[in-house]
C-alpha cells in the first residue's frame, strides 16, 4: 500500500505546483524521471541482498536562477529546487521501498541554446518501509531507522525537444544512510540511470550574460579556520541498558593554502568529545578516555559562496579503538560573509558513515 500512498501524494503535489500562476515566475519548470540500477554490494554483511535492481520515480519543481546575484553563489548558473520520489528496492520482504522529498542545487556547466550540462546535488529526508530488526529482518544492515538521510549527485544533459519541453538523461548515484544515527548502518549506494522530461512554464531564459568572478587568488593565499561541529547518535539497548541518545561535539583548526581561484590545499588537526564512546566506555567499565584527536589532509572546491571538502583523517590519539586508524570527511559548507561559514559534515571509516553532523567556522584570511 505504500507505493500507492506515495503516488497519490506525489501526484497532489504535481497537480498543485500546476494550478498556481506558474507562468508569471521566470525560470520556473517541472521535471520527471524514471530511474532504474543496481545496488552495489559494498560489505559483506549486505551482499545477500543486494542483487536487485531499484527503480523509481521523481517529480521535482525548479527554479533556473539567472542574476549576477545568484550567479555568484556557484559563479555559474544554477538551478534549484524541491523533488518527490518514490523507490522500490524490488526486495519486499527484506528492503521494500521508500518514499523521498530532497532539496537540491544544479549548477550548469555548459549550455547552447537547445542543450544543457549540468551537476545536481542534494540530500533530505526518507521514509522506508523496511528496517532492521535482530528478529523479523536481521539480513537488512543498511538501515536501521525508518527516516534516513538520503543524498544523491547527477551528471545530467538536457536537449530540448520543442518549444519549452527537454528531454533530460542522468547518470545518479544515490546514497541512503542514516549518517551512524542508529546502528547497523551500512548504508546503501544504487547507481541509477534516469529518463525523463522538464517542462518550462514561460519562456526558457536565455543563459548569455558575460558575468565575471569577484572572487581573486589573494597573496600569499593562506587561511585559517577554527571550526566547531556537533552530532547527535543513538546507542542501542542491552540487556542491562535502554536505548539512549547521545550527543557529540568537537573542534578543528586548519589552514588552507589557495592554488587557484577555486581550488586550495588544507591541513588541520581535529579534537572529538564523542558522548557515543563515553557512554560504550561506562558500560564496559573499560575507564578509557572517550576523546579522539587526529590529524587531517585534505582539499577544498571553492565553487563561490559554497565550498565542498574532502579531508583524510588520522588518529594520533584513540584510547578506544576505532573501526580504522584512518577515517574520511566531506564537508559542504556556505559562506555567509567572508568570515563565518555553516553547513553540514559526514564522517565515515571507509564505507560505514560514523556520524553527520553540522558545523560552524570562522576563517582569518591573508
């Protein structure tokens, strides 16, 4: 019955988006997809199941953006909004299906007149219908809450068919995890490859402005950020011990050098109070410390007011063993003035996210 729960909502949705003045905004289109894939089998526990193919359905409202203003949150053109999506894993007893709303933005890469390139990226919030359970569904280790975080990137080109109407072909891969919330979560990953059409409701806004970028390499191109970040997990119940949610916080320092206008080095060091190993720490009675502090390498893609950061992380000080002596990061951030920044985090050990989180910075710059 979900899927139709789904439809029927996703379809209201469509029809409402149709019944305003959709025309008197510019830029405004509705899109569709269909997408089908494979589930990659990226750990043992889930390999079991992983051998069906999803498939799915999106209807999304878009906005494409065309001011000097917006053109200067990615220094490009960009387009964002809202999707609806329905996906069913083709696994009922064990994986089921979801229903899915997520926020995204799209920069345009390259355009002509009747053809576009595009990298849309987004993330928000998912309802499955199947979870892990110790008893009823012990195999399904990919997810263990019903609402989990499902982030997702698309290489997309559109060709326009007539008119305002384009055909649009997507090579997606797709993300579900709880971001380490709740354990067991493996987290799943399908690639999917989507057909399906936009449809713009006024005339498509010609993208042939000759905008120019403020942003300049400064001398010597050197900054540094003091960042602070926090992240709430849950800690299963025992035998002896309920279910407790637990909170995490932590602080880092790096300094990042520009080699480019929108590329830059980084190095830093990172300290974690994790409440998560505190409380594992308690209830084994161990007495070591729940604090970790690493030191972290990384890169940073400055694509105007949004900045994404991939960082490696090594523990130089772990008295509770991690999953891995090494750990992977990636940050997506936004620039509020040229000093304070916020946005999100996920923090994984290889294929197993460990926590997502939000974090604050506050850069010097010389």
């Amino acid at each position: 019955m979900m899927w139709r729960t789904s439809f029927y909502f996703i379809l209201f949705i469509w029809l409402t988006i149709l019944s305003v003045r959709a025309d008197s905004i510019p830029g405004l289109h509705t899109g569709f997809q269909a997408h089908y894939g494979f589930i990659i089998p990226h750990s043992d526990a889930i390999e079991p199941v992983s051998h069906s193919n999803p498939y799915g359905i999106e209807l999304g409202i878009n906005k494409l953006h065309t001011s000097f203003n917006k053109w200067q949150v990615f220094n490009a053109y960009w387009i964002s909004g809202i999707r609806a999506g329905y996906f069913n894993f083709q696994n009922p007893s064990v994986l089921g299906s979801a229903f899915e709303i997520t926020l995204f933005a799209e920069p345009v890469v390259f355009q002509r007149s009747s053809f576009m390139f595009s990298i849309r990226g987004g993330m928000g919030l998912s309802y499955h219908a199947k979870i892990y359970d110790e008893v009823e569904n012990p195999t399904n280790q990919f997810f263990s809450t019903k609402l989990v975080f499902p982030l997702f990137i698309d290489l997309r080109v559109k060709q326009r068919l007539a008119g305002r109407t384009f055909i649009t072909l997507s090579g997606c891969y797709n993300h579900i995890s709880n971001g380490g919330f709740k354990q067991p979560n493996k987290g799943m990953n399908f690639p999917t490859l989507a057909l399906g059409l936009d449809y713009f409701h006024s005339d498509v806004p010609a993208l042939d402005q000759n905008y120019s970028s403020t942003l300049t390499v400064p001398k010597p191109g050197i900054a540094l950020q003091v960042q602070t970040l926090m992240a709430v997990k849950v800690l299963e119940e025992s035998e002896e011990y309920p279910e407790q949610k637990v909170f995490i916080y932590g602080f880092s320092v790096r300094s990042s050098k520009h080699l480019t206008t929108f590329y830059a080095l980084n190095l830093g060091a990172e300290l974690v109070i994790d409440g998560y190993i505190r409380e594992l720490v308690e209830r084994e009675q161990s007495g070591l410390d729940h604090k970790r502090a690493a030191v972290t390498v990384g890169q940073d893609f400055l694509l105007g007011k949004v900045a994404f950061s991939q960082l490696l992380g090594i523990y130089f000080y772990s008295p509770y063993e991690p999953r891995k002596p090494v750990y992977q990061k990636y940050e997506m951030t936004y620039e509020f003035t040229p000093k304070l920044a916020a946005g999100g985090f996920l923090k994984a050990h290889l294929q197993v996210a460990e926590m997502m989180g939000l974090c604050f910075s506050y850069s010097f710059k010389w």
